[in-house]
C-alpha cells in the first residue's frame, strides 16, 4: 500500500503502525508518530490500523547543539 511518510509518498506492506515501525527498522523506544496529524502512543502503535494515502509521521530526538 502506498503510504505518505514524512512528506514522501513510499510502497510499504504493513497494516499497522507498529509493524510499519519494525518494516522501516525504527528503534520503538524514543519516538513521536502520527496517523493523519493525529498523534499515536506507543501504546496504540499494535493496534493502529493504516489505510491506502494516510499521513505517517515519524519523528526521533537528536542530539546536538
């Protein structure tokens, strides 16, 4: 399915947030993630159904100065 995720439209295979995560081999642990500008818990992740053209973002802290 064809998802927007960070401004970039991509072909991925997951269904859910969590798995969309494992897919994109993200780190769970220290991230913000939003379906369609609404934010999503780490909790709701697992059961956070994605759909054809939702909205992913997916933001990770930095460090730096």
């Amino acid at each position: 399915m064809k998802l927007i995720i960070n401004g970039e439209e991509q072909e991925v295979t997951s269904s859910t947030l969590s798995g969309l995560l494992d897919e994109l081999a993200y780190e769970h642990d220290f991230l913000a993630t939003a379906r369609n500008s609404e934010l999503v818990s780490a909790e709701e992740r697992a059961g956070c159904e994605l759909l054809e053209g939702d909205r992913i973002e997916i933001l990770s802290p930095m460090q730096g100065g």
